[in-house]
C-alpha cells in the first residue's frame, strides 16, 4: 500500500529537497491507497480544505511512499 503526503515548500527549496523535514506544511492523506490513486487522494483532501500554497512563494509537491505491509 502507499502512503500519500502533500508538502507545500518554500520556492527557495529545490524540488529534489523538499521533503518532510523541509516542508512548510506536510498534510497526509488518511489511510492507504493503492499506487494509481495516490495523487487523486491528496487532490480530495486539498479540495475539502481551505490549504494551498501561495502562489507567489510556495509550491505543492505530492509525495508516493511505499510502505512495507508485514
């Protein structure tokens, strides 16, 4: 299964960087979702929420982990 972040980092941040340490704000997706709906998930929850980046100085960055299933 895959765990879905949003991180909305600073403009300043190369994309490679922007991590969940280097983010402003890092937003998970509840639950898992399977690989090809992962983006789709952040998408929702963005959608019902009052949080975007600012245009001007930050950017989104939708993040796709694998985690190990024991």
């Amino acid at each position: 299964m895959i765990r879905a972040l949003a991180l909305i980092c600073a403009v300043s941040t190369p994309a490679d960087r922007c991590d969940a340490d280097s983010a402003r704000v890092v937003l998970s997706a509840p639950g898992r979702v399977q690989a090809m709906q992962c983006a789709r998930a952040i998408e929702a929850m963005l959608a019902q929420s009052a949080i975007a980046p600012d245009r001007d100085t930050e950017y989104l960055k939708i993040v796709c982990k694998r985690e190990n299933v024991r």
